[in-house]
C-alpha cells in the first residue's frame, strides 16, 4: 500500500501508538504528500493594523519544523500528534514510519525518533 492511500485511511483524533506499543496521543492533522513541494514561505513581515492581519501573520504555519524537515514532511506527507509526551505538546509523524492503520495509528518507530513541533 502506497503512504498516501495509508494516509488516506488515517482520520483526525485517531490514537497513534509507536513501535514499542506506548500509545503517545491522537491524530491531530493529516497531510497528504505533495510531490512538488520543496519549500516552506514565512509570513510576510507587514502583520497590517486590522486584528485579522495581526493573527494572521502571527499563525503557525504546518509544520512547525525546521525547514528541511519541513520540506521532507510536505513532499512525503505525515500526522500530526498531539502528546503530552513532549515539551511542545505535538510531535510530527513522516507517512513512511507509519506501520498500519486500524482502529488505532501504528508506528514503526519510538516516540524518540519523532520530531517535536517547535
């Protein structure tokens, strides 16, 4: 099975469960692989006077990583998981750690391996 159709059977608030069996949270959001993407844009640096400008430009763009991971994660896709497992409270998952999917997100990886959100 191809990481988007595993992707696309992945739903929002779904608990994930690494490769030791520890549950570490839930499905926060899915991203399906985009193959053309390579970079993430940052806000413009004019935030505007009107308060939906100012929220706008201070909203966190998907994923809150650094850019060449951010760049990985587009192209290939992934969860993010909410935990209370880490500092951050979100952790990023890569489509291909991903082991099955079934009533539960199964990784094939430690919660160690997962990068935190920023």
């Amino acid at each position: 099975m191809s990481q988007q159709q595993v992707l696309s059977r992945v739903t929002t608030g779904m608990r994930v469960v690494d490769a030791a069996g520890t549950e570490i949270g839930t499905v926060d959001l899915v991203q399906r692989g985009d193959p053309n993407a390579v970079t993430v844009q940052a806000p413009t640096a004019d935030p505007g006077s009107s308060l939906d400008e100012l929220i706008e430009s201070t909203a966190v763009e998907e994923p809150d990583v650094p850019a060449d991971l951010a760049a990985r994660l587009l192209h290939t896709g992934y969860l993010k998981v909410s935990t209370d497992r880490v500092r951050t409270g979100a952790v990023y998952v890569l489509a291909d750690q991903i082991a099955t999917v079934t009533d539960a997100v199964r990784l094939d990886v430690p919660l160690a391996d997962l990068p935190a959100e920023e």
